[in-house]
C-alpha cells in the first residue's frame, strides 16, 4: 500500500508562491504592466497543493481565479505591494518561488490627476521596483528558493548568474528559440539549473512543467 506521505509529500509544508504581471501606476487610469498571464504560477499552486502543500499565492493582475483548501490567494497590484505580502510570509514559509513577472522598473512619481494631452510629448521618468527575490534571498535561513528566468541570449550563463546573485536553489530557464514556449502560450520548454548541475525538459504543458518543478523541490526538501 502507498503511505501518507509519499501521496502528500508537501504535507505540513509552507509554499509560498508569486504569479502575474505587476502594474506600475502612471496616473490614475494609466500604469505600465507586462504580458504576463500568470498561469505558470497558478499552476505551480495547484500542483504544490495537490501534492498536500499549505500555499500562499501572492498574484499580480490576472484573470485567473483558484479556490482550494489549505490556499491563501491574495491579490495585489504593483511591484511594492507584492514585496511587501513576500516580506510578511517569508518567514513561516518552507519554500518560495519567484513565478512573478515582476516589473523592473516604475514610474519615479504618480500623477494624482489624469495626465492631460499637451503639445509636448511627456518624458516619464522611470525608477527601480525592488527585487523580491534577491531581497528573499538575503535574508534566507532554513528557505529554498526558486527562479524563473527569461533569457533571449547567452541564456544558460545569463541563469547561472542569477541563480548565483539571488542566492537561489534552482532557477527555471524559460527557453525561447523553441517554438510554443514563453509568455502567453500554454507549452514551455524549460530547464532546471543547479548550482553544479542542469536538467533538460522536453515542450510540455504549463500544467506538466509546474509539476515537474514542484516533483524537484519534493527532492530538495528531502536530500
Ligand atoms: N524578480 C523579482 N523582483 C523583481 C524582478 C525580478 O522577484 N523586481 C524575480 C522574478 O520573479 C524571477 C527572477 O527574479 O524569478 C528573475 O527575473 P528576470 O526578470 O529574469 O531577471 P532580472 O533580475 O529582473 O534581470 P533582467 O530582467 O535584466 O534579465
Ligand atoms: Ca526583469
């Protein structure tokens, strides 16, 4: 017969999760937002659950919903309220993983009014959004965190760097020279990077690819 615990090897573990774009407030009807859907990282909540986790989803924008027990959805907005929710968990949480498409950069000030339509064109000055994930990996102790990466070139050194930087587990390559994979399809081709090693997945489903990810911490909470 199959025990507890290898059905729900995630049980009594604290999954916190981000997912979705951030919107970085302009004025009040206007904000500069990316393409992100957020489904990699609603997924990865699924699967985590699935596999009997506590999940925090911490979600950007999206049009995504999920209502399951031992889930808490909380919702934000921009880059700031996103770390500050991160902050607040992070240290009751096992696992974090950075899924969020977070924005780099947000406008340096927010227009109180409705910016008007004038003769010269506006200049909007830009300013750094907080790196989450490397804020998280600073201040880490018992926590294993994870990594997604986008990378268009020199792919591969571009992650290690980021995995070293951020002080990461593992981090996720996001392969785009592969047809059907990146931002808004529902396929990626990704692979895991290790500190001293990689895995190569084939194109699979969001879906199929978050379960993979979450079979790897599964590893990593037990080595
Ligand atoms: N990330 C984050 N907070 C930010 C920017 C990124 O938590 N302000 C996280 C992402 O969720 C992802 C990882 O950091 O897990 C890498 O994001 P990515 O955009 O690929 O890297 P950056 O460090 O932002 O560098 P660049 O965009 O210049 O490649
Ligand atoms: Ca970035």
């Amino acid at each position: 017969e199959k025990h507890y615990s290898e059905s729900y090897p995630l049980s009594g573990k604290n999954i916190l999760i981000t997912a979705g774009p951030t919107y970085e407030a302009i004025d009040p009807v206007r904000f500069i937002g990316n393409h992100s859907s957020g489904k990699m990282g609603y997924e990865l909540a699924e699967a985590a659950l699935n596999l009997g986790a506590q999940v925090t989803l911490v979600s950007g924008p999206t049009h995504l919903n999920l209502e399951r027990t031992n889930l808490e959805l909380i919702r934000v907005t921009s880059a700031e309220e996103m770390y500050e929710k991160v902050e607040s968990r992070f240290s009751e949480a096992d696992v974090f993983i950075s899924a969020a498409a977070v924005a780099d950069y947000r406008p340096a000030t927010v227009a109180n009014k409705k910016i008007k339509k004038t003769s010269e064109d506006p200049v909007i000055q830009l300013t750094k959004t907080r790196d989450i994930l490397a804020s998280m990996g600073e201040r880490k102790q018992h926590q294993k965190l994870v990594g997604f990466a986008l990378e268009t070139n020199d792919e591969l050194e571009n992650a290690r760097k980021k995995l070293k930087k951020k002080n990461l587990d593992f981090i996720v390559l996001n392969s785009l020279n592969d047809k059907g994979a990146g931002f808004k399809s529902e396929t990626n081709k990704v692979s895991i990077i290790y500190p001293d090693s990689k895995k190569d997945f084939e194109l699979k489903s969001k879906k199929e690819v978050a379960q993979d990810i979450i079979k790897e911490i599964v590893d990593l909470l037990n080595a």
